[in-house]
C-alpha cells in the first residue's frame, strides 16, 4: 500500500490526441512515456520520484491494454540491468530512481549498456535535487553522464517541455544508440500544469516479441575486443550523431533575443530556468511569460554541449553568466574550452558571482545576477541589498525542528530499548542504514556512528572485531531487500562477524512512500508478498536469530538486546524486530474505520494520557521517547513549579509512552483511555453511572480537605 494512491490519475493517461492533459509533473511524464511507445518500464522508487513507481503500479490494466511490460525492481541495478532489453531489440525502455545515490547502485549495468550502445531508446529518469532539496551527499548525476558518455537532459520545469523531453530523450538515444538520462527535480515532480496530449501508442515490438525471436550480436557484449571498438565507436559514430540531433531538433532553446544588452547574456541548465526567470522579474528584467531583457541559451540538454550554438550565442557579447548548481562546474569549464576554441573573448563568468555549494532559489541567482550586472551592465544593476538579518527576538520564537519519527512510530521503541541497554552496558559503535530509522542518529535517542547506504548497516560493522563489545548494525526491511541479504546478512555469516543485527520490519518500503516489498503482510494482486526475514536469513546460514513481533515492547526488546551484546555464541546475532509502519496503518485503519462510522457502526480508539497529580515534572520519558505528542505543560498543583508531561490529541494510541515508563522503572503516570464512538446502550448508562460515582467520591474528597484546610 503506497502512501498514495493514483487510481483516480490514472484514468487521465487515457486522453487522446488534441485533449488537455492537467495533472503533476510525474503524470505528465507518464503520459510522455506511453505516448513515446515505451515497451516496459522498470525502477525503483525514491524522492523525487517515488510516484512516478506508484502511478504505473495503479494502471496495470491500461498497461495491459497497451502491451507495455511494467516491474518493481529489486534495486537501481536492477533496473538498470533491465536496459539491456534495448540493446539487441527495437524495444523502447525506460527505468527510474533517486539520484545520485540509485546511480551509484545502478553503476556497474550503466557502463555497460553504455559502452555496449543500444539499439531501441533506453531512458533513464533520474529523480535529483541539489541543496535542501536533496536528502542525500551532495553530488551530481552529470559526472556520471560525462564519464560513461551518456546524454543528459534537463528540462526547463513545465510540464510541455518535460514530455517533450521524454519523446525526443527516446529519439535522441535511438539516433545517437545511447542511453539517455532525464533529470527531474523536486519542484518539476510536484508542480501541476497542462499540455495537449497525444494519442497513447503501443509499441512496436512488445518484450513478448522480442523474447520469441531472439537476436545475438557479438559485437555488443562487453568482452575484448569489442568493448575497445566501443570507445572508438561513442567518440567517432555517437557523439557526432548526439550533437546532430540536439542540435537539428532545436532541444535548447533562446530567449531574449531583442534584447538590448547585446554586450552580455545568461546560460542557464533547463531546469533552473523557472527560477532564473523569477529572479529576473524580481529585477524588472522579465515578466512572468519568460519575456527578458537579456539574452537567455537555456540548455535542456545539459551534455553534450553544442559547440556551434555556444559560438553563435557568445559572439560579439563581453561576458556571459553560466548558471550551474553544485560543483565542479562542469558546464563552465567546458563553455570556457569552446569559447577558446572558437576563438572568442566573451569573458565566461559562473562561480565567481554564485555560490560554490547549495540551492540556486530565485534568492540566490538573483543575487548572482546582481553582482554579474555591476560589473558587466552597471546601467542595469540593482542597488547591491543589504543582508536583512531576522530579528534576534523573533528568531528566538522559531522553534527547531529536527527530522525525526512520525508519531506512534514503530521503530521509536527500538532505539528506546537501544538506550536502556547502553546505560546499562555502556556505549558501542552503532552502524546505520538508509531508511526511517537514520533519525535515530538525531536527539534524543543520539545513536549511530556512520551510513554508508542502502542495505550496507551490517557491511558498514563488519570491520569491527571487538574482544568484549560488538558493533550493533541497524537496517530496515526495505534496505534488507535491496541489498543488505547478500552485502550484510551473507557477508557477515561467511566471514563469521561476531556482530548484532537489527532489522526493522515495519511491513512497507516505508521511508520511499509504503509501497510493498517481498516481506510485506499485505495481500497484493500483482506482486508476491509475505515472505519473511527471519526465514531468509535463516536460509543464508545465521544461526543465532530472534524474532520479536511486537517493537512497541520495549522491556523484550530490551531484553533481547542484552542477550545479544552479552551471548557468548560466536557469529551474527540478528534480531528481527516487527510491527507495522503507523503512517501506512493509520491511513488503512482511518479508512475501515470510516466505513463502518458511515454505517452508524461502533468504533473503538485507544489513546495515552498523563496524570498531572501523578507526574514528577522530571520529563526521562520524553527524553527516552522523543515522541511529537508528548509535550509539556503547565503544573496544575500551585505548589509544584515544575511543568508536567502532557500528551496532546495527535496520539495515536501506539502506548509507547507506557511502556517506557514500565521498562525504564519511571513514574507510573501514564493511562490509557478507549474512545468509543457510536457507544451501545449498556456503555452509555455504564459511563453515566461511573461519572455519578466519580463525581460523588470526588466532591466528598473535596469536602474532607477544605475542613482539614481551616
């Protein structure tokens, strides 16, 4: 279950020729690809581009219909290996996932499809942010591309050009027999637009097709002595058709042509146009249609370069401002080559007026921009601005948030248990993984010593080999799938690595958005589930395995913990730790529970609360849970000044809170209470009748203390 569902969406990608299509970025490049004749579609999901997953997870009839091959990945080499359907076939392909770090993964199969070249289009739609966009190191897809020379797109954000990015991506690849990149952005992922559809195609050849008559060419495998034909083949055949087609087809595009400032100019990547151009009306150099005051080359193909167009763009003008995000600045340093090379003086100016690191906003370039116009068009310069620091007193009242655990979060109580046995045992090193639980590295629970990625916690400890404290690793059931069965759980029990191993089994691929993986519980129409961990660690050959179906205990966990720092059993020890993702339960539960309200039926929620007079104001159990719904609030007792522990109405009744209290021996102030809606008749005078007792007992307590108060 992905925490959204595209059902209703879908039925847009039905739209023929001529209708407007309305909708996100990722449904229009869904529509651009079943419009391109895509043969199948493979990735694996992340920001921005887990949906681009869950959309094609929702039309399984529609491609169906069309005869378009559609898989979930096991990982981003996964996909990328899927590529190799193109390479001997006229088969259109497409494979998507977060980058930079899914290129990474999906390196090794990237290399060779490239070195090898392909035959169909093969597209691969890379989700990347640079800045507080990104979640992930701070790097760029666009090396990758240079390296292995494939072709990178990147599209000014809206929502004509990005499907047309993708048609003319599977062209381009198809004339030039390269793989080529799409890159898409948070903002171009999200935002909501139209364009004119076309009608959808089924492809030429289907994946069925092309397996019943299979083709063999030698000279595409990569092996001496072919591979070292392949060098020469993607600088003599590719490159040159590449840049012919970029450059025939007209994918960059001029703005500001008439402008009169003839002496300078801006190049700037496809995808930070928008924000160029918000920039400049900011300066009254634009309006909000794109018109401009100076010369704009906007490239939405990011590599190659066009060396004609760069010549024809620079000539005659004395400076041009290259607007690159992140570094190295590889665009600048190559559009200095061509200007050279041309032998041009236009003067290429980049990141000496931008910032080296972080997010191009509209702030930021126009800032740039202001510097570059002082020094290059002073007549239209603004006045340089003042930095406008907040206030100190209003900045005091923002409060800090850092990333942490939804509420009721499952994976909460394992840290809990984590920090009882290190208070009890001291300190160990803690290696993390990607996925929720890395806020753990993040007040209050402060554990974890590195990541290194996906499914890599038990590969990141197995270089610790202490005498009397072992490494505790920590992965998630999304990050086992991907890669940590074979990298950690394998490499740990065939090198005997006397480690702990935490897996947590929330049901869900939950950190890209719950969709289902091979260990989910949920009944799924069109993928295997229920298949679990435990079993498949089993199966690698660990020996010492635990299985703990309930995280939300934590004195268990805690338990199980010790036993595993303290085993004297050599070897892996893995404790699998179960309970359901609550973002995906409360939206499950949520909906039942809807349907039977509709119904006039009874529904019973529970909730945690604290006992104000019970309560010692001391606060371990938020120190020791770090819940969003357990907060602070004013004493009640006017001769107590320290304020109590008070749990606010976002709970969702996971009693965490609880059990932290009994495991860690705190205060016994929580309770819990059961709300009770559309109640039975027998509940309703039961509730009346303990209110009356209530009340009574407590007025005749209030009687007993007013007459010892005088």
């Amino acid at each position: 279950m992905a925490e959204r569902s595209f059902k209703s969406e879908v039925k847009k990608l039905t739209a023929g020729a001529g209708e407007v299509f309305t909708g996100e970025g990722i449904l229009a490049v869904t529509k651009g690809l079943l419009q391109s004749g895509v043969a199948y579609v493979g990735g694996y999901q992340g920001s921005p581009i887990s949906h681009l997953m869950d959309v094609f997870a929702d039309a399984n009839d529609l491609l169906a219909s069309l005869g378009v091959h559609f898989e979930t990945s096991a990982s981003e080499a996964t996909a990328a290996a899927m590529l190799a359907a193109s390479v001997n076939y006229p088969l259109r392909g497409a494979v998507t996932w977060k980058s930079v770090v899914g290129t990474n993964v999906a390196s090794d199969a990237l290399s060779n499809v490239a070195s090898g070249g392909v035959k169909g289009g093969a597209l691969i739609i890379v989700g990347e942010d640079y800045g507080e966009g990104s979640s992930i190191m701070q790097e760029r897809t666009h090396a990758f591309a240079m390296k292995s020379q494939m072709w990178l797109l990147d599209p000014r954000p809206n929502l004509t050009s990005m499907v047309d990015a993708v048609e003319q991506g599977f062209r381009l690849s198809e004339a030039s027999n390269t793989p080529v990149m799409l890159q898409l952005r948070v903002r171009s992922c999200h935002m909501t637009g139209s364009f004119i559809a076309k009608d959808n195609v089924r492809p030429a050849m289907t994946v069925g097709e092309a397996a019943a008559a299979p083709v063999r060419d030698l000279q595409r495998i990569v092996l001496p002595p072919a591979n070292f034909q392949h060098e020469v083949e993607k600088i003599e055949k590719r490159w040159p058709a590449g840049i012919a087609y970029v450059r025939n087809n007209r994918l960059n595009e001029w703005f500001g042509q008439d402008s009169d400032t003839p002496e300078i100019g801006i190049i700037v990547q496809g995808g930070l146009y928008n924000n160029l151009n918000r920039a400049m009306e900011l300066l009254d150099l634009a309006d909000a249609y794109g018109g401009s005051r100076i010369a704009i080359y906007c490239l939405n193909v990011a590599y190659p370069l066009i060396p004609e167009e760069v010549s024809a763009f620079c000539a005659g003008k004395q400076a041009v401002l290259v607007i690159e995000e992140g570094q190295p600045e590889f665009i600048e340093h190559e559009l200095n080559t061509l200007v050279r090379r041309a032998d041009l003086q236009t003067r290429i100016v980049g990141k000496d007026m931008l910032p080296r690191s972080g997010e191009y906003s509209a702030a930021v370039i126009r800032d740039g921009l202001g510097k570059f116009l002082r020094a290059h068009a002073p007549h239209l310069a603004p006045a340089e601005a003042k930095p406008d620091p907040l206030p100190r007193e209003v900045a005091m009242e923002i409060p800090q948030r850092p990333a942490g655990f939804c509420t009721g979060c499952p994976e909460r109580p394992v840290f809990a248990a984590m920090k009882l046995v290190e208070k009890e045992l001291g300190p160990t090193h803690v290696s993390a993984d990607i996925g929720c639980h890395l806020f753990s590295i993040l007040p209050p629970f402060d554990i974890g010593n590195t990541t290194m990625g996906y499914g890599l916690g038990a590969a990141g400890a197995s270089a610790f080999k202490p005498k009397d404290k072992r490494a505790i690793a920590v992965m998630g059931d999304g990050g086992f799938w991907h890669n940590g069965l074979t990298s950690g759980i394998g490499n740990a029990v065939f090198n005997k690595d006397d480690t702990v191993t935490l897996i947590i089994d929330n049901g869900y691929s939950a950190a890209t958005g719950g969709q289902d993986i091979l260990s989910s519980r949920a009944d799924n129409p069109v993928r295997v589930t229920k298949n679990p961990i435990a079993k498949a660690v089993q199966g690698v050959g660990a020996k010492w395995v635990r299985l703990v179906e309930r995280t939300y205990d934590v004195a268990k966990m805690r338990d199980l913990l010790r036993e595993a720092m303290t085993s004297s059993e050599k070897g892996p020890k893995v404790i699998v730790a179960q309970s359901e993702c609550m973002l995906n339960k409360q939206r499950r539960v949520k909906r039942e529970q809807g349907k039977v309200l509709a119904n006039g039926g009874r529904v019973v929620r529970e909730r945690f609360g604290v006992d104000s007079d019970t309560c010692t104001g001391d606060h371990a159990c938020i120190r020791l849970s770090g819940c969003p719904s357990l907060t602070i609030k004013s004493n009640p007792d006017p001769l107590r000044q320290d304020p109590v522990t008070h749990v606010e109405n976002s709970c969702v009744g996971c009693g965490l809170c609880g059990e932290n209290a009994h495991a860690a021996i705190l205060c016994p102030s929580f309770y819990r209470a059961r709300i009770v809606s559309n109640p039975t008749g027998w509940e309703k005078f039961r509730q009346r009748a303990r209110a009356r007792i209530v009340g009574w007992m407590q007025a005749r307590d209030d009687r007993a203390r007013m007459a010892r108060a005088f």
